[in-house]
C-alpha cells in the first residue's frame, strides 16, 4: 500500500491518478503549480525507479506539461525533482509566466503559499480534471473538493 | 548542426557527449553541478522532444544521476529544468550535501557562482570522465580543460 508523505499531503490536493503517479495541486494560488508522486514506496530519486516506471514517469509528466503548457498559455514550464526537504519523490510541475510572483526566478523557497479560495480551487480541480479525462483516474471520495 | 546557447557555453565547460545530450560542468565550485543538453535546436521543454528522445533523455538522466549519487555520496540530487532565462533545454543534475552552501533550499538564484582552480577543475572533469568512460564520447579538442 502506498504512502504518501504527510507533508505532500497537508501541502496539495489529489487531482487523480495516472497508471503511476498521483496528480496533485500544491495549494498556492500564485502559480498553477502541480506535482506527480509516483505511487512507490521508498523511492527518493528518479534513477530509483525501475525501468518500466521510469517510462512510465516520463510519459506522465510529457503528458501533463503538454496539457498544462497549452491550456494555461505557459511561457515556460519549471519541471524539478528537488526533496531536500520531503525526500519522497515528487516531481514538480509549474506553469510559469512572464511576471508571474518570482519570475523570472524559481519558486521555491521564495513566497509563502496563498492558499486558493474554495471557489478557485474547485475551478482549477475541474478543469484539470476534464482536461485530463481521457488519462485519469478520478478519487473515490469528492471530499477534498471542498475541504 | 546543434547551437549551444552562449550562456550556457559561458557558464559550464564541456566534459563529453552521451548519444543525445552534451555533459557539461557548470563552473561553481560549490555544489557538483552538472546540465545535459540534449543536442537538438529549438527545444525548450521536455516534451518538445520525441518520443525516442525522450527515452534517451530519462536513460541518459539516469545513469548520470546514479553515477554521481555514488561517486559523490550525495545526500540528495536536484533534477531540473527550469529554463525561465535560457530557454534553451538543459537539464540541471545538481549534487546537495546537507549543510552545503545553500542546503536545503535549491541552488538557483541563491549564490553568486564560484569559479574551479584550474587544478579543481581538471580533477572533477577527468573524475566525471573516467566514471562514464562506457557511455561518454570525448570533446576531440581538450583544449576546454584548461581554459
């Protein structure tokens, strides 16, 4: 059974499931700022995957940039697998713009998060969700729509 | 023919060529500091690649990463494309020790860069050479080892 960490968990919100990886929203309203937690144990770096996830990974993570990328009109995507802190791996995924709160600086470690209103939340969840849909595994309990 | 941009040229030094990305040294002394640049014009984000490039990319990520993991003894490897300043796709391969210079918040942006001796610098590239030795095809001019 997979754990996610309680810090990925407390910080980000599920969005669905991949084959491999959990979708997730970090809750911050200054950037569409996603995350993949591919669903294995014990894993900190990217190289630790097997062969078959790591394939699997990358074509995760082509397929939301390519979705994200195009229905946010990105200038540019920020794609990182950090953890200093959180070592379970979590491969990051922010939609940046030109101007945005840090640009053209990375985001991380620079702006405490501004929590979403429960109305934008809702509205980032639904359609990253519908643009998803064809991939995605939605979650069994609606619940976090609105915690 | 592949044109690398001007600033990543400027800032890293050429250790070799795997078969889709060029290995280059960012020239910080602080942190091991490594970016694969994959050897195709016009390409600023991941899944602007091909799927065959794609592969290569993951597989070229990987044995880099798992090299330096363990000739270096990292305590955490930061994986990133970023890209806000140079668009041009590079991958950064970055090893953190706790209690490095900017540990634990990411190195961009931080410190301002600290260049290798000459000596420092020709002792990290014939290391990183000799590990990859397998998979890494040469610069035919040596001259960039002691620029």
């Amino acid at each position: 059974m997979f754990e996610l960490n309680p810090t990925l968990e407390r910080d980000s919100v599920l969005i669905g499931y991949l084959p491999l990886c959990q979708v997730r929203l970090i809750n911050d309203r200054q950037y569409p700022w996603f995350i993949l937690v591919p669903q294995r144990n014990g894993i900190s770096e990217i190289y630790q995957l097997v062969e078959e996830d790591r394939s699997m990974l990358m074509a995760e993570s082509c397929l939301l940039s390519e979705t994200l990328h195009d229905a946010f009109s990105a200038d540019k995507l920020n794609i990182a697998a950090i953890g200093n802190k959180v070592t379970q791996l979590h491969y990051h995924h922010i939609v940046r713009f030109e101007g945005d709160a840090s640009w053209p600086e990375p985001v991380w470690g620079k702006l405490p998060a501004i929590a979403y209103s429960q109305e934008e939340l809702a509205s980032i969840l639904q359609k990253v969700r519908s643009l998803l849909s064809d991939d995605l595994t939605l979650p069994d309990d609606d619940s976090e729509l609105y915690y």
